[in-house]
C-alpha cells in the first residue's frame, strides 16, 4: 500500500496539518463494455515502480491506474495557542 504524508504549515499561528493519503480498493468495472458491473478484487494499490516514474502509477496487484483505487484521505491538524501579551 502506498501511503504519502505532507506536513504543512503556516507562518502566523503554529498550527501543522498532518495529510494522509493512502489508495485503497480499485473500483474499475471490467463489464462496463458490454453494459455489466464487475470488478476484479484487488483490496489495496501497491505501486510496481518507484516514486517519481511511471510504474510509481501503475498497481502491481491488478495492473490498473492508481485513479481506479479509492482515494482515503486522513487529516490530522494540531494546534498550539499562545495567548497575546499585552
């Protein structure tokens, strides 16, 4: 499974924005062609090359494009308040 996490952050307030992405089961109707709904199984993407190429894509379970898994986003923000002195 391919898992990416970005952290963000903003200048004023200390906040940091945690941002999970992670592609879970693929959703590609194979039947679609021939007016049927059948999808092949695969539970979760696995990348069949590396980060930046094309195989990076490509999932090395089911062979479709990373678009086709159902994209789970998980966001996590954690805040730190410092009160203004007078």
């Amino acid at each position: 499974m391919k898992k990416r996490q970005v952290v963000l952050r903003s200048g004023r307030n200390s906040s940091t924005s945690s941002l999970v992405v992670r592609y879970g089961e693929c959703q590609k109707n194979h039947a679609a062609n021939i007016g049927g709904y059948a999808v092949d199984g695969c539970r979760e993407f696995m990348a069949s090359g590396m980060e930046g190429t094309n195989g990076a894509l490509t999932c090395a379970a089911c062979g479709c494009h990373r678009n086709f898994h159902k994209k789970e986003v998980e966001i996590e923000v954690v805040s730190e308040y410092t009160p203004r002195s007078s």
